[in-house]
C-alpha cells in the first residue's frame, strides 16, 4: 500500500541532510548524469597533481572516490557537519579537511596548488583560485547552471523572472579576467524524476538553492498540490542545468 501524503513528509523531515550523498533517492527519484562525466575527469587530473585543492567538498564523497591521491590533498567546506562528514570520508586518502567559508578567503599561501577543483561549488572567488595555483595549474569544476530544476522550483514559489541565458558565459569571462584561460566548456540539461512527494521534500531540504528559506512546513500546500499531481499524473519532471568549466593560470 502506498504512503500517504503525511507519511511521505515524515520520512523526509526525519532523514539527515548532512553530507553529498544521494543513495536515499535510489528507487524514489533519478537524475541523469552529464556526458562528460566529472568523476572521471577528476581521478585524471588528480592522478597527475602533486598538490591539490577541493574547494567546497561537502561530505568529501566525490573526491574520495578517486583512485590515486596527489602527494598533498587539501580539502575546504564552509558547513561544519559536511566537514566532519569530509574528515571521516577522506581519512584513507590521507586529505587535510579546513573549515572555511564558501565567500572567505583561502587561507592558503600563493602558488600552494597546480591543480584546484570544486563540484557544485556555491560561489567562485576566482582571484582566490587564481592566487593559490601555480603558474600553468589547472582549474577544473562541474557548477549547476542557471534555471537549474526551474520547474521544481516554480512549483513551489510560482513563476519566477527570466534566467540569464549568459550567465555560463559570464562565468567564464570572470574566470579569464582572473588571469586563466578557460580550456573547456560545456553545458547540458538533464532530466530530473520525482516518484514520490517525499523525494521532492528530501531533495528541497538537501538542495538549499532550488527554494531558498524551504521548509517542509513552510511550503506544505504546495507540497500538496504537488502530490496530487504526481498521483493522478505520474512522476514529476525537472531538468537540471550543468555545465563543466576548465581553466589554466597563465
């Protein structure tokens, strides 16, 4: 029998949020993976470093995925329970976890890293970046796109105003002032499927930026607006916007 509406909303007030892993969707929700394929990418990069920084880790979980670690990897999250997440996730790589905020400065001397890496990142200090790398380091970075799961997000709080088509664009002219030259770049949409209401409240909780201010009371009429919909109508169906940004420090 299925769960009813409350039930939905119970489990996904009661399950944690800390951390970047998604493993609670498997079943419930599923999301298509970029073409470039960002794991991959990073274990390459990684392999070839000897100093390494992973700006805004979250839990630590893509970047300890990766099959050989850098002589000295360095790890940031401004979150205080990803960091801990982090800590215990990267202890086999042998990574140093450092609280930092996502819009502070890095606490890191010039030219510390020849390779800078962020997936998902919440900002992007780019003359930040730029200082700690070495002459010739690359940056590498997977960044969630403009309008990203906008349908999601309307669903919630009604329309909203026009995206910046640009705006990948604009990342990379801010990148290139910052005195890197952008190598690749590459964007693409994604489909995105909601099974059940409680997928779309857990993911709400965990993924701050698609309603800012969410909460599962806050926003519970459009919640059930949402389940009916998905009752009567089927799964429901978000795109999500990513695109895979590189740059080399001149």
């Amino acid at each position: 029998m299925a769960a009813t509406f409350e039930e939905f909303l119970v489990e996904a007030e009661a399950e944690p949020v800390e951390g970047w892993d998604f493993s609670w969707f498997d079943g419930r929700a599923t999301e298509e993976r970029p073409s470039w394929g960002y794991s991959g990418l990073l274990g390459e990069r990684m392999a070839k470093a000897t100093a390494a920084l992973d700006l805004q880790t979250g839990g630590g979980e893509v970047l300890a995925r990766i099959p050989h670690p850098p002589k000295l990897l360095v790890a940031t999250e401004g979150w205080p329970p990803n960091a801990e997440v982090a800590r215990h996730n990267l202890a086999p790589l042998g990574a140093t976890v450092v609280e930092v905020p996502e819009d502070a400065d890095l606490p890191f001397a010039d030219e510390s890293f020849d390779l800078v890496v962020s997936r998902h990142p919440i900002v992007a200090n780019w003359d930040e970046i730029a200082r700690v790398l070495r002459p010739g380091g690359t940056y590498l970075s997977q960044r969630v796109g403009a309008g990203s799961n906008r349908e999601l997000s309307e669903a919630m709080m009604g329309p909203l105003p026009p995206i910046d088509e640009n705006s990948t664009r604009k990342t990379a002219a801010a990148a290139e002032a910052a005195n890197l030259t952008v190598v690749d770049l590459r964007e693409e949409s994604l489909r995105v499927v909601f099974d059940d209401i409680g997928a779309v409240a857990y993911f709400l909780r965990k993924v701050l930026w698609t309603v800012p201010g969410f909460t599962i009371d806050k926003y519970r009429p459009q919640l059930a607006e949402l389940h009916k919909k998905i009752v009567d109508e089927g799964p429901f169906v978000a795109h999500s916007k990513r695109f895979l940004i590189e740059a080399r420090k001149r």
